[in-house]
C-alpha cells in the first residue's frame, strides 16, 4: 500500500475477500465440503484486507497532535474491543435460527459495503504511492531489519501470546466450574477489561517515553493475566482476567502510536500493519503452544511457562531498542 498507494490495494482486497466469504458460504449451504471450506478459509486469510492498521494511518491524519492521535488510536482500540465482544453474541444469537452458511453472507456484505465505502474517503485517497527513501536519498532498509522497530513488534507479539493462550487455558481451568458458559463471560470480562483500560489510557496523561510505557504495561499484563494460574473457580478467574484485560488495549494503543512514529512519512501502512501481524502470530502461537503445554503438563505449569517465554522476550525488546537508539546517535 505504500509502494503503489493505499486506495487500489484496499479495494482490491475488500473485494476478493468479500467474494472469497460469499463462495463460503454458498459452499456451506448448497455443497458442503471440509477440503473446499479449508480451502476456501485459508485463501480467505490471505487477501484479508488490513482495514484496521490502515484506519491507525489515517488517525495520524485526522488528529493532527500527539495527544490527539492518542486519544483516537484510544477510540479506535476501544471499538475493536466492543466488536470483540459483539460479534460472537451476536453470531450466536443468529445461528439458533439461521444456518451457518447464510450467516456467513452478512459479514460478506459489510465487509463490501463498509471497505469500499472507506476506501472513497479522502484520509485513504491521500495515503498515495510512497517510495521511502532516507535524507541521502537512498532507499531505506526494510523496518523488519531496524531494531528498535523490532523492539516495538516484540511487546505485541507478547500481548497476542498472551491472549491466544488464554483463549485455550481458560476453558479447561473453568470446565468444572459453569463450562463454556463460564468461559464465555470470562474471556468477555477480558474484552470488556480492554475496552475500559483503552478509555482510561485515551483520557490519561501518562509519564514517559511510548517505549517505556509499551515494556511497562506488557510486563503488567502478563503478570496479572499469570494469576490465572493460582486461583480456582469461575468468580476468581473472571476478575483476573478483567484486571488484566485494562493493560491489553494500552499496550496496543502505545504500539501502534510507537510504529506510527518510527514508519515516517512513507512506511506508515507498512509500520501499523506489521505491528498488527505481530499480534496475530503471537496469538496463533500463544493459542498452539497452551494447547501442547496442556496436554503435556497442567494449566497452571502451561500459564507460566509461556509468562516466562514473555519476560525474556520483553527483556529482548529492551536491549533491542537501547541498541536502535545508539545506532541513531
């Protein structure tokens, strides 16, 4: 999107992964498949369109301050939390009376609707070919390979391991204590808890630098969300889970203003979207590594052990950045 501008990548995408959802659910309903609905998800994946990290880019347009753009990043994280919550119910609700196939036609058409109706707005018409190139005027070196942009990536990474585990451990730690309905209200305190801790972090003035903030509020979030393995019952687990979900927002909130910053002016789409897969790998690895260390051992010892993992990344991700600023000295 920043090479060849973010309008035609955009719409592109919008539209092949809203036909990609349509062929799904037309298979689902007339000539269902496992193969062919594997298929069909996993090239849905692939041309997902990065409409969340390129409406982070167009904040920086829209509020053109620092505490502005805080504050709408804020909003921003808080309305992704809210559809967190509001989608599975919803879905839910839609599946007691409608098959999966023609539920699966709704998001299709919003997706369609909604995509392309932001791709026509003038924050994306503006965000037009880039060709990043340093004050020397070479071309830069990719951010994947600039350490304290790694050291940004590393705190997500983090908060989405920590997330996806979550996600697999709190269903076995509640199965005898309310099952997935425990569960369910559980992992949405944690959603909920986001949702607030992304409010009070927009509303806040917070101390010190976004990467001093960004190491302090991931070691906070997995901490807390670690106690889950020291306390038993479903009224327990779900106050854990809603003290540590007030740190996941804000540690998302700090990242992408973090990478905002560091992506210039011609690498932003490229900053924001891979700061947002760096959450999603973190929480597909998060989710897989729960699951083995489960089956393996026990919860509590599956919950440390990826806390442990987590520290010592956040330690990386010090040392990371300390080295990407005395580089740039």
């Amino acid at each position: 999107m920043d090479h060849f501008g973010a309008r035609r990548i955009l719409a592109m995408l919008v539209v092949l992964f809203s036909a990609t959802l349509a062929a799904t659910a037309l298979s689902a309903l007339y000539q269902p498949n496992g193969t062919t609905l594997l298929v069909l998800a996993a090239v849905a994946g692939s041309v997902a369109p990065p409409l969340g990290p390129t409406m982070r880019v167009a904040w920086g347009q829209l509020a053109p301050t620092s505490d502005l753009l805080k504050k709408g990043l804020s909003f921003d994280a808080v309305v992704e939390e809210l559809l967190y919550l509001g989608g599975p119910a919803v879905t839910g609700l839609a599946l007691a009376f409608i098959a999966p196939g023609a539920v699966l036609l709704v998001p299709a058409a919003l997706v369609l609707v909604g995509g392309l109706l932001f791709v026509t707005t003038r924050a994306v018409g503006d965000m037009g070919p880039q060709l990043p190139r340093n004050k020397r005027g070479a071309r830069e070196r990719p951010l994947l390979l600039e350490p304290r942009f790694v050291a940004i990536l590393i705190p997500t990474l983090v908060a989405g391991a920590i997330s996806g585990s979550l996600s697999v451990s709190v269903p076995v730690v509640v199965a005898g204590a309310g099952g997935p309905a425990a569960a369910g209200i559980a992992l949405g305190l944690f959603a909920g808890g986001s949702a607030a801790g992304g409010l009070l972090y927009g509303a806040l003035r917070v101390p010190g630098s976004p990467m001093r903030q960004l190491l302090a509020l991931t070691a906070a979030l997995v901490v807390v969300s670690s106690v889950i393995a020291l306390v038993t019952g479903a009224v327990a687990v779900s106050v854990v889970l809603a003290a540590a979900g007030l740190f996941f927002s804000p540690v998302m909130i700090v990242a992408y203003f973090a990478a905002h910053r560091e992506g210039g002016e011609h690498r932003q789409n490229s900053a924001t979207t891979w700061a947002n897969t760096s959450h999603n790998v973190g929480a597909a690895l998060g989710s897989a590594l729960a699951g083995i260390m489960i089956q393996a051992t026990t919860v509590p010892a599956a919950v440390l052990g990826i806390a442990t993992g987590s520290v010592i990344l956040i330690i990386a991700s010090a040392v990371l950045s300390r080295a990407g600023a005395r580089s740039k000295r």
